[in-house]
C-alpha cells in the first residue's frame, strides 16, 4: 500500500490579513465555523494511504496550535513543529520550513512520498485520485487553475504543460507566457527532503515553494492536473469573506 506523509505549512505570518492575523495565525481563522487547517485535515485523512502528519508553525502562534491540536478529534497522528520564528522579519521561509518539518518528523523508512499544503487553501481536495495518480505514474503530481487573463505579471507561478507532463515551471514570471498556475498543494516522492537540501545549499530562494518546484521541474518529470471544483487562495479578508459565503451557501 502506498504510504504518504502530508506536511502543513503553518507557519506564515499572513501580513497581508492585519489585524485579523495580529493575534492569531492564519490557518486557525475559521471559515463556515471551522479552522481553515481543520478542514484540509479533515480532506487529507479520509484517504488510508495518508499515514500521518506534520505541521509546521511559528514561535509567536505555537501554542495557539498545540491548543488546536489537543483538540483535534482525527485519526492522523500530527508532529507539531516550531520554527522559533517571532514576527515577519525573522521567519524561515516556507521551504525551510518544509525542511524543518521533514527532518523532526518521525523516522519512517518506506514511505513513498509527500503531500505538502499551504495551510491558506480551501478547495476541493480528491486526495485518493491525486495519489491514484501519483502512484500510476510515479511521478510527482501539481495541480493547476487557469488565471483569468490577461495574465499579470510577478503575481503567480507558471505551469506550460504537454499533455499532462509539466513542460517549465516559473515562480512568478514578469513576462508570463501561459495562463496555468499552480496551487500550494502538492504530491512530491520520497526524495523530497534531498531535493529540499540541494535547492538551499546551491543557494536557491528558501521563501516561496515555487523556487523550489522550478528546479525540481527541471530535473525530473512531473504531472500537472487541471483543478476540478471550488479553490480559494485566503490572501486577504475580501478573499475570507468570499470563502466564508461559499460555504455557508453548502
């Protein structure tokens, strides 16, 4: 049976939200009455082949998610991971903090892959078929959204496709040549913590996860899936109120 760790990036300090995330961490703002991190656990854990998790937070809102966890009723096991970071200034990164994550996570030795989620998504998640996918082809799986156009420039990351097969990938392009972007949830293999190790010690940007999806779409061969259903990117509190009626309209 396949077996993947999903990892949680939680550890943002969302400045964008001020002051909604002055005193509280972006992925425990609720949406329709439910942390926005409670839902994505609550799609992740469905699928057997999730064996647990980790979550990776800052220092200023560990204990806010050690309060969330304890009262979390879900079959996974979660490893909560403090990145010591206390404000905007001094955080990490999202990639090294994918690094930190990977590497306090429990020993597993014959785990197959890794499915990693920005804690600011809520969308319409076939976690199964994503792994269906995943496990088929062997080969590690985006999902992609067509950006209205005409597409703006340094805004998102771009997906060029041949078939299914990623052809480049580009982390914020400013002259953006395809209107496929990826969203902040991916199902990447066993080799991820390596790939990770390599992209910071070359020097590679350690903040947004798309620096480090470019080089590992330029090294090896990955599949993008067009996104089915609903997504919403919380990047500011239009986009939390919006998120918030299409839920409550369920």
């Amino acid at each position: 049976m396949t077996k993947i760790r999903a990892a949680f990036l939680a550890a943002g300090f969302a400045t964008r939200l001020y002051p909604l995330t002055l005193n509280k961490a972006k992925p425990l703002l609720e949406i329709g009455g439910e942390a926005m991190i409670t839902r994505l656990v609550r799609q992740v854990e469905q699928s057997q082949a999730i064996v647990d998790g980790v979550v990776v937070t800052n220092g200023k809102f560990h204990a806010d998610f050690v309060q969330w966890r304890e009262a979390l009723d879900t079959r996974l096991e979660l490893t909560l991971v403090d990145d010591g970071a206390m404000d905007n200034d001094s955080r990490l990164g999202a990639i090294r903090d994918l690094q930190l994550a990977l590497e306090q996570a429990p020993e597993c030795l014959d785990l197959d892959g890794y499915l990693v989620l920005a804690c600011d998504n809520l969308l319409d998640l076939d976690v199964d078929a994503l792994i269906a996918r995943f496990t088929d082809s062997g080969m590690g799986q985006l999902i992609v959204r067509e950006v209205p156009e005409p597409v703006p420039p340094g805004r998102y990351s771009e997906v060029t496709l041949d078939g299914e097969r990623v052809a480049s990938f580009r982390e914020k392009p400013a002259d953006p040549r395809s209107k496929l972007s990826a969203i902040a949830v991916y199902l990447l293999g066993a080799d991820l913590p390596a790939q990770i190790d390599r992209h910071l010690a070359a020097g590679g940007n350690p903040d947004a996860p798309g620096h480090l999806l470019a080089r590992i779409a330029a090294e090896a061969t990955l599949e993008g899936t067009r996104l089915t259903g609903r997504w919403f990117d919380i990047g500011s509190a239009d986009d939390l109120e919006l998120a918030n009626r299409a839920v409550q309209q369920e």
